[in-house]
C-alpha cells in the first residue's frame, strides 16, 4: 500500500493538549519522512501505525486550524504571513492574461475540426487519414502536460511557459509554410500539441498559486470562459479562411499570429508565481523568472540583485527527471483513479462531437466549410457557459457545504470533506448528459432538421464542461503541493480517452451505426463520471 505525505502538512497536526507540539503519529510521520528524504515523490511504502493521505493530508490550502482568517491566513504552518502576497488586482489580470494563453491549446483544437474534410482533399488522403492526425495530436496532448507540469512545479512556470509557447511558434510557422506534405503536418501538429497542451495545467498551477481553494473557482471561472468564448469563434474563422484561396494554410497563419502574442505576454507581463521559486509572491523573482518588462525597472534590478542571495537552489536534473513521472505515480492512487474517470469521461464526450461534427454534417447536410465553421458555434457557446457556470457553482457549493457542517470560517479549515462540495448535486447532471447524447444520436440516425442536433450539442457541451472542470479542480485540491502534475495526470488520463475515441469513431459509426453508436458511447462516458 502507498500513499502521499508532505513535510509542511505534517506540522498542521498539532496536539492542543501539549503546548502546540507535535502529537505522537505526527512525529512518527516526521521521523519516517526524515529517513525517505531522497526518495521520490508518491513512492514511499505506508509506515506502520501511520495514517493514509486520505486521513492525514489536509485537502485545502491552509493548515491552521485556529489562526486562519478570510484573507488567506499562512500556507506555512508556523509563520504569519498570508497564503498570498499578489493583489486581488495581479490575481485579477493573471485571470485573463491564462485565459488568453490558454488559446494555443484550445483554439489549436477547435480551429482544426472543420478543416478536416477539406484536409483530406488537400492532402489527398482519407478522412481516417486526418483522424490520424487528431490521434497523435490527442497522444501528445496526454504525455505533453504531465512532462511539463513536472517540470514548471520544481523549476517555476515562467521558464517553462516560454520555451513551450515558443515551440508552439515554432510550429506554427512550420505548418504555414507547409504545402503538401501530410507526413510533415503530422509531426508539426504532435509539436503543436506539446507546445499548446502543457499550458493548461501550468495555468492550474499558478491559479493554485496565487489562490486559497475556497477562491479558486473564482478564477477559474473567468479564466476558462476568456479562453472558451474565444475559442468559440474558431470553427468559424477555420472555416472562413479555408475557403479562402489560402485554403488551410491560412489557418495554420492565423495560429502563427495567435502564437506570437502568447508569446509576448509569458514574456513581458506573466510574474513568476511558483511557491518554491518566490513562495507567497513576497521574495523577488531573479533571471529567468523576472518578467522582461522588470528589466527596465531600477527598483526591480535592486530587489533582484538581493533576492539572488536568497533564492532556493534549483533541484537536480535527476530528482527533476524522476518527477516527470509523478503524473502517472498519481495515477496509482485509488482517490486519484475515481477522480481520473470523471477527467478522462467528461472531456472525452466534448472531444468526441468536435471530432464527429464536421463529417456528420458534410455527408447529412451538405455543409460547406464555412457552414460546417458555424455550425460549431452552439456547442462552443455551451463550453464557454459551461465554463462560467463551473466556477461560480464550485464557490457556491464549497460555502454550502461550510455552513452545512458548521465551519466558521470556509477559506482555511482542517480536513474539510472537498470531495463533498465539489460533487453536490452531479449525479442528476450526468443522467441529463447520458440523456442528450443518447438522443442525438438517434436524431443524426434519421437525419431530423439540423437546428434538433445543434441544440442538443448546446447542452452536451455545456454539461460536459461543467462536469469536467468540476473534476479538474477536486484534483487539484487533492494534490495542492503539485498543481500541474496533479492537472497533468488529467490530462493524460483525457488525453488517452480522446485518442482511442477519435481513432475508433469513423469505422465505429460505420459498423453499428449513429444511433447505436453515441448510445453505447453515452452508457460508457456515464459509468465513467458515476465512479464519483
């Protein structure tokens, strides 16, 4: 049997009746962490007598059970300062400064699926053939985050968000130049993905960062819909432009230019934020983690010049490698599997549609790019409202269940049931989910009026994104000390779902056709969300 422990979280176990010093299983969990120093993260055996993570880790942000405040009281058990040195102003521009770096991964995505009938006819190969290509961009997409992740967690996120936006730039510009190669968009679609992909969890990562968990849905929220409600409007620009006499090479442009302003603000405005580089936003960040606008501050260089002599020393390359693994160690814990299922379910039904979506009404409808561009616009309004909507019925839901079980203080409390407040009322959301996909699928079976299909593609949509970052941010909550790993082993687990979904859909459809097809497909995505 394995389990998480954590040094810091240990010392929020005091023993009131003895002066505020450890109690007996707390010490013996400091003794046993003293003697596994050097080992890796999520490898160590369970001691005897000690308790599991579920038990002992605390799944909020904040350890002190009498000295917490509303104002995000210490992260660090023993030191009064606030969970958070960035202002609620900083918090509120890093809001939608991700959002919009968060295109490259989502834009990416839904810029592309309209592009995929007039793909194969560019590049004179089968639709199967393009699907492909969204199969290894989905397989890069699971590996991406939880390399990166492990990497922007030990080493901070600003040097690791520059070099992926740059080989997204890179990328990009590969493909534009790109005339008729389908093995090269291949490979510079896998980089796109690496590039594009590792920046959602790095994005989780500073949210975690810069916010108490009873706030984080606050920033989600804003966040994700700046990034959904722009990446609705993809399709449509996809579609526009491949009818262009650029054809998809226009797109690929498009992306080049999104790149290079992502690019410009990691690079000029996004503060390093990682805890381990400038704890609580209180110490100043050095080098590589300065902003490049900072460089041409006075005062900056000085606070620099003597943060240096106080900065953490960077972990080894070989305990950096062996974290790059520690996506998938999380993925061997049984909480973490639960949670996995609903990830990996929950994307998967989006995933699925978007990939469905431009055949289905190319072969039923007739659709034109353009068309088949707009026709996206419903089920990308419901990701952006499905997005809103998960961020304020997270904070909603967590004050709930405060009051429920009559805490005081609902931003820092001790073994608070998160898993509870995070899954209120879910279980009717995913019997409507099931519900919906079950009936498009017999309605695309009998070819009804496209406006029945496209509304039901609202609301898939919209619950799917609901459900999905509801079940990103349990996972976060669960792992607070590694952020992006824990969003990176969501990833993979989605990631894995959406690669077998879109190789399998084509032929799958064919076989046992629409109706039966998206019914199978919701009783499985059911059952995978329930676990919970």
């Amino acid at each position: 049997m394995e389990t998480i422990y954590d040094a810091p979280y240990i010392e929020g176990y005091k023993n009131e009746d003895n002066d505020g010093g450890l109690s007996s299983i707390a010490l013996q969990n400091v003794l046993y962490l003293e003697q596994h120093r050097n080992k890796p993260l999520f490898t160590m055996p369970l001691p005897p007598e000690v308790i599991p993570m579920q038990d002992v880790v605390p799944r909020t942000d904040n350890l002190q059970k009498d000295t917490a405040t509303k104002n995000n009281q210490s992260a660090s058990p023993g030191r009064n300062e606030a969970y958070s040195a960035f202002s609620a102003y900083t918090r509120t521009y890093l809001t939608y400064i991700l959002g919009v770096i968060q295109l490259i991964s989502t834009l990416t995505t839904t810029i592309y699926f309209p592009l995929i009938p007039t793909l194969s006819t560019h590049f004179s190969v089968s639709v199967q053939a393009i699907n492909l290509t969204v199969t290894v961009y989905a397989i890069c997409q699971a590996l991406s985050p939880g390399v990166f992740g492990s990497l922007a967690d030990s080493y901070g996120r600003r040097p690791v968000l520059l070099a992926l936006v740059t080989t997204y730039t890179v990328a990009s510009l590969g493909l534009a130049l790109n005339k008729n190669s389908y093995t090269v968009l291949m490979v510079l679609r896998a980089f796109q993905s690496i590039g594009g992909s590792a920046t959602v969890p790095i994005a989780y990562g500073i949210v975690a960062d810069v916010a108490v968990v009873s706030e984080r849905g606050g920033m989600l929220g804003p966040m994700l819909s700046t990034c959904n409600g722009i990446s609705a409007f993809g399709p449509v620009i996809g579609g526009a432009l491949a009818m262009k006499s650029t054809g998809p090479m226009g797109v690929f442009m498009a992306l080049l230019g999104i790149a290079i302003l992502c690019l410009l603000l990691v690079g000029l405005l996004l503060p390093e934020t990682s805890r381990a580089i400038v704890r609580n936003g209180s110490r100043p960040a050095t080098g590589i983690w300065r902003t490049w606008i900072s460089f041409l501050s006075k005062e900056q260089e000085d606070r620099s010049a003597t943060s240096i002599q106080n900065r953490p020393p960077m972990p080894k390359p070989s305990q950096a490698f062996r974290k790059v693994f520690d996506s998938i160690r999380i993925i061997r814990h049984p909480d973490a599997i639960v949670i996995l299922c609903m990830v990996a379910s929950s994307y998967g039904i989006y995933y699925t549609f978007q990939v469905a979506h431009s055949v289905l009404f190319e072969e039923l409808y007739g659709y034109n790019e353009l068309q088949i561009g707009l026709s996206f616009l419903p089920a990308l309004a419901g990701m952006t409202i499905g997005g809103t909507i998960a961020g304020k019925l997270m904070d909603f839901n967590y004050a709930h269940h405060a009051r429920q079980i009559e805490i005081a203080d609902p931003a820092n409390i001790l073994d608070f049931p998160i898993e509870n407040a995070r899954f209120r009322n879910m279980i009717p959301i995913i019997l409507a989910e099931m519900t919906f996909i079950t009936g498009y699928g017999w309605t695309v079976q009998h070819n009804v009026h496209p406006a029945v299909p496209l509304v039901l593609e609202f609301f898939i949509s919209t619950l799917a994104t609901l459900l999905s970052h509801t079940a990103n941010a349990l996972l976060v909550d669960v792992f607070p000390e590694v952020p992006s790993t824990a969003y990176a082993s969501g990833q993979l687990a989605r990631g894995g779902f959406s690669a077998a979904s879109a190789a399998i859909i084509d032929p799958l459809m064919r076989s046992v056709g629409r109706g039966w097809y998206f019914t199978i497909f919701a009783a499985f995505t059911g059952a995978g969300c329930l676990t919970c």
